[in-house]
C-alpha cells in the first residue's frame, strides 16, 4: 500500500521494516484564490522526483492547470523555460 502525502513524506514516516506500506505520491491541492510560489512548487515536485516520488497536482480550474503544468515543464526543461523558449 502506498501512503500519498505531503512533499517532506519519507520513508520514515512509514514502518521501514514493511512492504506493505511505502511513501506514495507527493499530493499538492491547488486552489485559484492562494495559488503557492511558483518557486516553492517548482522545488516541490523536483524535490519529489529526486525522492522517487511522483507527484499528484489536484486542480479544477484552467488557472490551476496551466500553472501546474507550468511548473511540471519547468521542473522537466529549466534552461528552455528561462530562455523564453515556451
């Protein structure tokens, strides 16, 4: 079973001795009206990916969308993004 949580979830969080129960994904809830740094997010999902975690953004609106797939592209192609090449 995999146990989804906050970015700072590690394995030892869980019991280290099991199987059962390992660190899943890094949840982030989204929401339009206090949207997060879009460089705490940008460290959040690459702190996840160097964890080996993947990451599950929730989001409703185009808003949260486009910011998160934003940062997930940021995250994915850094040089690319700062040179204006979006």
């Amino acid at each position: 079973m995999r146990l989804s949580g906050r970015p700072e979830l590690t394995r030892a969080d869980t019991d280290k001795n099991s199987t059962r129960l390992v660190p899943g994904e890094t949840k982030i809830h989204l929401h339009d009206s206090s949207l997060p740094d879009f460089s705490k997010l940008v460290d959040d999902i690459a702190g996840s990916h160097d964890g080996n975690r993947n990451v599950a953004i929730y989001c409703v609106t185009e808003v949260e969308l486009v910011f998160s797939l934003s940062a997930c592209r940021f995250v994915e192609f850094p040089r690319e993004y700062d040179s204006g090449g979006w």
